[in-house]
C-alpha cells in the first residue's frame, strides 16, 4: 500500500482505530468494580446529554472532571487503566487501522495519536502502534504523587484538539495543510477543516452529511474478529474520580 504522501498523520482513538468508545466502556467497568457510585456515571451521561443539547461546553465539562480529580493518587488509576487497556481496549483495533499506519510510517512520515483520552490510556495505545507522538488530555500530579485537578495544558476535545495540533507541527516545522487526520467525529471539524488530508473513518451522521458535501474520503476500517462490540452510550472523555 502506498502512503498518502504526507508530514504527519493524526489519529483519533476512540470508534476510529478502535470500534468502540473507551471512556464508555471505562464507565461501565468502574461502576461494575464499585470505583465509581451510580451517581457518578449518571453525571458523566448528563454532561453528554448537555453537551449534546448546546448547553455546556465539552471543554468545561472535561476541566470540571479534571477537577475532581485532585487529592487522589495516581498510581492506582494507572495500574487500573493498564488493565482496562490489556483486557477491553487492546482487543478492539479495526483491521484497516493496522494497514494504514503500517502505509504511512513505511512512507516515513510521523503518526500522532491526537485524542481527548487520558494520558494513561493513550500512552499505552501509542506504545502498542509504535506510534510517534501523543497528543491528549493529561492531568498534574504534584510531588506526592497525587493529582492536583488541574490539566496540563490544552484540554484536547474540539478546538482545543486543533490547538494541540497546531503546537505540535509548528515544532516539527511543517503545516497542518501538509497532514492528514482520521476521525470518526463531527467534534473534530475544527481539525478536518485544516489539514490538507481529512479523512472520516465510521463518522458519525452529522460527520458522514459534511465529508460527503465536502467531498472527504469516507472510509471502513472493519471490525475486529469475532465482530463489532456491543453498542454502549456515549461517554465524555474524563469522568470524575477515574480516566482512562
């Protein structure tokens, strides 16, 4: 397969190298687990549906998780993550995903994992890919090891992914109109809308409406063996007390 012939090649992680939303099914396992009440779950789901509503913005709602975050250790969601990833993440990859990265880093061209996922999630995603670069959501953790409820840096949901992407290939010295980036969400338009190469991979409807205006490759990745996962709802990014 021939690479694309571009500088950087960004990624989204959730429904697009993955077949599922992670922060969905971290949700589920850490109420399963009793990590998290049904109190909190519930809020996650609420911030959705107000996001989903245009009465808040993903951008507060992920800080205001973040917030709650503070005075509790990191080391314990870490060791937690790394087996949600082993366990419900790591077997969710979609067959074309493989073959695109295997296209572009064969063409020597950098790929960046840029998600609105945590830090010990995405690290271990990036490790797995022999990816080049991560940009996403990461939370401060002070000298005893706990977070402080801050993030550091830009929050990485809708604009602030374009910031993050803008960062970094101002550092590596290119342009974003000299990338790619594969998403499977209208949430990421602010990005589709600046590298040269946008590409939906499953969008979601709204995401499929605009790439077909705009006449964007729509692709299909496939599924993992044995199949699709089984549909849960939607999730934001960080929800309070836990990652991934």
């Amino acid at each position: 397969m021939k690479g694309p012939g571009v500088a950087v090649a960004f990624f989204d992680l959730d429904k697009t190298l993955i077949a599922a939303n992670s922060g969905s099914l971290w949700i589920r396992r850490e109420l399963e687990l009793g990590h998290i009440s049904r109190f909190q779950a519930l809020r996650a789901s609420l911030w959705i549906a107000r996001y989903h509503l245009g009465f808040v913005s993903m951008q507060d709602a992920v800080a205001r998780a973040i917030a709650q975050l503070a005075g509790t250790p990191a080391k314990p969601l870490q060791e937690r993550t790394a087996v949600f990833y082993a366990e419900q993440v790591r077997p969710l990859y979609r067959p074309g995903a493989w073959a695109v990265l295997d296209a572009h880093r064969r063409a020597g061209e950098r790929l960046v994992l840029l998600t609105s996922s945590t830090g010990y999630l995405s690290e271990l995603v990036a490790r797995e890919l022999g990816l080049d670069a991560v940009l996403c959501n990461r939370f401060e953790v002070d000298g005893a090891g706990l977070h402080t409820g801050r993030a550091l840096g830009t929050i990485c949901f809708g604009e602030g992914k374009r910031v993050c992407a803008e960062a970094y290939v101002r550092e590596a010295g290119v342009a974003l109109s000299a990338c790619a980036f594969y998403t499977d969400s209208y949430s990421d338009l602010s990005v589709m809308e600046v590298v040269g190469r946008p590409v939906a991979v499953h969008p979601d409807h709204r995401l499929r409406r605009h790439a077909r205006k705009r006449g964007w490759p729509v692709v299909d990745w496939g599924v993992p063996p044995g199949g699709d996962v089984q549909a849960v709802p939607p999730a934001p990014p960080v929800v309070p007390s836990t990652g991934p």
